[in-house]
C-alpha cells in the first residue's frame, strides 16, 4: 500500500512545490494520505502538549505537504469518483479555538492519550475524528458543487463520499481532520490535528444531484443511509436545496 507523507517539509511559503500534483492514483486503489492539522494549523507545539496551553499560529511553521491534489486514473469531467474512508489514525495533540478572547492567531493545546482529547483542568472527550475537507478541483474561479470544507461529522471511518468530476483527473484533495467537532464547526473550529487516512478511490455508480452524497451504510450496518448537501448565502436557502437534492437521490434509487 502506497503512503504519502506530509514530509519532507516544504523549504517554505515560495517553494515552488506548492501546489503541484503529489500523484496518481489508480481506481481501486487503497493509500494512505497524511494531512496537517488544520488548514491554519500546519505548525507546533514547540515540545510542549499540556491541557489548555496557548500558542501562536504565527510560530514553530512547518510548511508540510497537504493532503492533495491527486490525479485519478480513468476519470473525466462529469464521471462521479467513490471516496471510501476507511480509517483515520489522529496525531498526539491537536489544537482548538473556543471564539473568545484566544481567537485569531492564538490556539490552545489539546492532547489526545488512549482515545481521549484532554481539556484543561480535567474534562475528556472520545476521539470522533472525521474530515473537514474532501474535495475535487472544481472549473469555477469560485469553486461549486466540488465538495471543499464541508465539515460533516458523517465524514468518518465507514463512510464514501460521492463527488461528479469537474476536470480530468478528478484532483482529488484531503484536509481539515478534527479529531473531534461538533455539528456544523458552529464554534468556527474543531479539534484540528494531523492525521493518517486509509482510502480507497474508485469510480462511482453515480447520483442524479449536482452536489456531492455522503454514503454512510456501513456506518449504520444494515440500514442505507444518504446524505445530500447544498451550499447558499443563507441557511434557509441551503437547507430547500439540499432537500431537492435528497428529493432527487430517493426518486432515483427507490420505488416511490
């Protein structure tokens, strides 16, 4: 099984890496893709991982290499790629902000020992990782129906997301692991943290919807279970047309 890392580090902001294709991979394939801790978060805690503790984003940077972009054999504009997650291994701390006073370039320190995330002075949580980012390159300068940061907690181990190809190659990228979130990032961020992500690509039986289907079947055993997104300026207008969008899926794929 291939794995590509989020090392050897980028010499820094101009190093002419950046943003090039980090490879191919063929349908059926299962690899292993490293991600950074967060979209904002690529730097460290500088030796320390106590409960609580605040840094600054704007120290320790690594510059690693993202989780992306990768060509996918075989797939043209309009073919829908199956993005199978099949396990996420989190790192050893990751970083949160809480909307107050640490908000901006400052982050608080969250280790994570034997499942647990640990917040000052003593409260722990399970680990519930899930992935912020899955997306393929979309045409438009202001990417649509692509996928991009859509933050759903259903994006797990278990789960395939669906998403119709927009340019050759698909330009399949991962990011934005949490190791745990609540719905929706209503507080603007997780638990971002780096993470190891065992996938496998393959060409999907493809859905009547314009944006992307979470699959989480195997998430909930024997029951089918679908998920549709939308994306609009205002909650409401999203929410109708992700129900056009399920209203779509169900007409297609059931006797109604």
């Amino acid at each position: 099984m291939r794995h590509f890392t989020r090392t050897p580090h980028y010499s820094g902001p101009d190093d002419p890496e950046i943003g090039q294709v980090r490879g191919t991979l063929a349908l059926g394939e299962t690899v292993i893709i490293e991600t950074t801790g967060g979209a904002d978060n690529d730097f460290e805690a500088a030796g320390e991982t106590r409960a609580g503790m605040i840094t600054s984003g704007e120290s320790h940077r690594r510059y690693a290499r993202p989780g992306g972009p990768f060509l996918i054999e075989d797939i043209g504009p309009d073919d829908w790629v199956a993005i199978e997650i099949i396990d996420i291994e989190v790192g050893p701390y990751g970083f949160y902000r809480n909307g107050g006073p640490n908000w901006g370039n400052w982050r608080c320190v969250a280790p994570v020992r034997d499942g647990l995330i640990h917040f000052p002075p003593d409260f722990v949580v399970p680990v519930r990782p899930m992935i912020g980012v899955v997306q393929l390159e979309s045409w438009a300068p202001n990417a649509i129906d692509h996928g991009g940061n859509m933050d759903f907690n259903a994006i797990q181990p278990g789960s395939t997301v669906h998403i119709r190809a927009q340019k050759p190659g698909g330009l399949l990228s991962l990011g934005d692991v949490h190791a745990r979130m609540g719905d929706g990032e209503l507080t603007g961020a997780g638990v971002e943290i780096d993470s190891a992500i065992t996938l496998k690509v393959d060409r999907s039986p493809g859905f009547p919807n314009s944006s992307p289907v979470v699959e989480t079947t195997r998430v909930v055993e024997d029951a089918e279970e679908y998920l549709t997104s939308a994306r609009a300026e205002e909650w409401g207008d999203a929410l109708k047309a992700a129900w056009l969008e399920m209203v779509a899926l169900i007409c297609d794929r059931y006797d109604t």
